[in-house]
C-alpha cells in the first residue's frame, strides 16, 4: 500500500513538473532549462545525499540511468516545445511499458489482478490526455520527438528502479543526476545555449529541478519497497495531472473521452491498490 501512495505522489509531482517545464521552454532554449533544472536537482540531491549516507553500487547503477534520463529530458522539452501538452505528455508515458516489460522479464511477477489494473491505469492515462493531433510542419517533428523520449524514459525508469533496490533511493537519484547533468551541460555548451534566465524563469526553474529530483527519490523508494514493474506504472499516471493544468491554465481543450480516461485511471489505481 505505502508503495503505491509514494508511487502515485511521485506521479502527481511530475505532472506538475512536466507542465511548468513545457510552458518555460515555449520562452526559452531547450537546452537552457534542461541543464539548469537538472543542475539544481544534482545540487539539491548532493545535499541530501550527504546527510542520509552513501550507497556506492546504488549511486553506479543510477549513474548509469542518467545518461538515459538526460536523452529522454532534453527529447521531452524539444517535443513540448514544438507540439501541445496533450499530445506529447502521452506519447512519454508509452516509456511506462517498456519499464514494465523490462521488469517482469527480470524476474517480477505481479498478481494478474495488479496487471489488470496497471493496463487499464495506463491506458486511462493515455486517453485523459489525447488532444488533438495535428500533422506536417512543428507537430511532426515534435512527434519524433516524443517518440525518442518515450524509449529513453522507459531504460531510465527501469534502471533506476534497480539502482534504489540495490540499497538507496538517495543514492540512485544522485547518480543518476550527477551523470545527467553533466551530459546535458556538455550539450549546452556545444549548442552555445545561454546559462543566465530572468529572475521569474529562475525561480521555475529552481521549482522543477527540486520537484523533478523529489519525484524521482518517491519513486525509487516506492520501487525498492514494491515491485518495480506495478511502481513504473503507477508513476506514469502523470499525463493525467499535466493535462488537467494545460486545461485550466493554457486552455487546451479536455473532450469527453479525456474525462473518461481520467475515471479508467482512477479504476485501475484501484485495482492495483487493492491487489
């Protein structure tokens, strides 16, 4: 049960974080708000790290995610910036699956009721947030994007998940951190990205990478207390939270079948709860 609720709050704080990167880097190079979001969260986690101890095998194995978490990240904000949150925010979930299929083939086995519920959660998450789709020009590009993110994110989940099990969530998230920010610093410095943001950007920016490293540690945890395999899904409900912000806030239109799928996520949460 406590692996579930930590799942599903590192799934609300990523949707938030997912929605307040999207619009920054609608003003702002992709590249800018990547390393500086993830440089706060390595700074943030360093801190931590200190005070609750160090797991040298956990903190290898996260590193190792990072280099995925990094690709999926800087894929993500490019997909965003050129398409709509309703759109893009589902194709990353798709990640989920692939975690899933990863974890069972080593060694998870979740109860068929648990399945049941993980695919009518993801399933319900894909629908409350398809908008509308567009095709040609940005949106296309933003498509393949999307795509790429959605393959990275789902080695990354899966990896990290192993690296908290071997022993510290704290631990994997710095890792996996230290090694992504710097790929991602590397990447703005090749692509001549500015490091400076206005102080109103900056303080978003310092919001996502605490709350992007915060999410990550609820999920590491939730992965070494559970099965890793029914933590990815559950932490992929977060479409869901971005697309009702989008809505309130940008305007983009919720259709009925949105509504829906927010009431099959609900239902399949459930499931996996009472499993």
């Amino acid at each position: 049960m406590l692996a579930a609720i930590l799942a599903l709050c590192s799934s609300l704080v990523w949707g938030v974080t997912d929605f307040t990167g999207g619009s920054l880097v609608r003003r702002y190079p992709v590249a800018t708000v990547s390393v500086l979001s993830h440089g706060t969260g390595f700074a943030g986690m360093g801190i931590v790290a200190a005070i609750a101890g160090f797991h040298g095998k956990a903190f290898l194995v996260g590193a190792s995610a990072g280099v995925f978490g990094a690709v999926s990240l800087f894929a993500f904000y490019k997909a965003m910036s050129l398409g709509t949150m309703s759109v893009v925010s589902p194709l990353l979930s798709l990640g989920s699956i692939l975690a899933f299929g990863l974890a069972v083939a080593a060694g998870d086995r979740p109860s068929l009721l648990a399945v049941a519920g993980a695919v009518v959660a993801l399933g319900g998450a894909i629908l409350a947030s398809h908008g509308e789709h567009a095709s040609g020009g940005d949106r296309r590009t933003a498509l393949g994007w999307a795509l790429g993110s959605a393959c990275a994110v789902g080695f990354y989940l899966y990896l990290l998940g192993r690296a908290a099990d071997e022993g510290g969530s704290v631990s994997a998230v710095f890792g996996s951190r230290a090694v992504s920010a710097s790929v991602l610093l590397v990447l703005a410095l090749t692509l001549r990205a500015p490091l400076r943001l206005s102080r109103r950007a900056a303080a978003g920016v310092l919001m996502i990478g605490t709350s992007g490293a915060g999410a990550l540690f609820l999920f590491g945890y939730a992965a070494s207390l559970g099965l890793i395999s029914i933590a990815t899904i559950l932490a992929s409900l977060y479409p869901v939270v971005t697309v009702l912000l989008a809505h309130v806030f940008v305007g983009e239109r919720l259709r009925g079948a949105q509504l829906v799928g927010v009431l099959l996520a609900l239902g399949g949460v459930a499931l996996v709860t009472a499993s």
